[in-house]
C-alpha cells in the first residue's frame, strides 16, 4: 500500500495525462497495466465530479491569471489539491496545501510553489474559513 503523498503524486501524472491527451479518467486507467493506490483513484474521480465547481474556485480565486495559461502540471496539482480541499474535510488544510506545494517544486517552476500556496491559501480561507 501507498502512502497519501504517493497516491496524491501518482494522481497528478495521471491527471495530467488525462489533459494532455484528452482522455477521461477510465480511457486512461484502462490502460495502466497496474491499478493506481485507491486512494490516487477516489481523487481523480472526484476531480472529474466536480471538475466544473473546482475551475469556477481556481478562476475566482487566480490573481492575474487564466486558467488556460497556467502550466498544465500547475493547473493539475491546484484543481487535486482544490479537490481535497473543499470536498475532503479529514484531510487538514495544511496536508492538502504543503504537499501540493511539494509536487510543484518538484515537477513544475521555480516560482510554482509560492504561487500554489498563495492560491490554495485563498480557496482553503474560503471554502473552510481557514489558510
């Protein structure tokens, strides 16, 4: 078994595998020839559920920022960690925040980690009264 930070970093290749090919999230698990940690699943699913309510967050919450011209593994990690934040309340706000915040300094720019916390900051004080 997995642990979280493993299956939220699996769920964020995936997820953006799924954009960069336009595929859903089963035309993209069908062909995995391993299953991913249920838990990478559960968070994929739900961002493909609430997709819709997680972009409306992103855009009302992005300073100066499109949506569309944010780097793909940036917009990936935001709507997972969105994801977590407004439908997963036993995960702590700062669990989803700094291991978002990890995965963009790993996989993305430089400047992507401050400007994944400021945004998630906003969105956790908005959906959950907190930063």
């Amino acid at each position: 078994m997995s642990t979280r930070r493993e299956a939220r970093e699996r769920a964020l290749l995936l997820a953006y595998e799924c954009e960069q090919r336009s595929l859903g999230l089963d035309d993209v698990l069908s062909e995995l020839p391993v299953s991913p940690d249920a838990y990478a699943v559960e968070l994929l699913a739900g961002l493909e559920a609430h997709g819709h309510d997680i972009d409306a967050l992103l855009r009302k919450f992005s300073e100066h920022w499109a949506l569309e011209r944010m780097p793909v593994i940036d917009r990936a990690l935001l709507r997972l960690a969105t994801y977590e934040l407004a439908h997963r309340p036993e995960v702590p706000t700062a669990v989803a925040i700094s291991e978002a915040v990890e995965l963009a300094k790993e996989y993305s720019t430089k400047d992507s980690g401050r400007f994944v916390n400021g945004l998630l900051s906003r969105i956790a004080e908005h959906v959950r009264g907190e930063a």
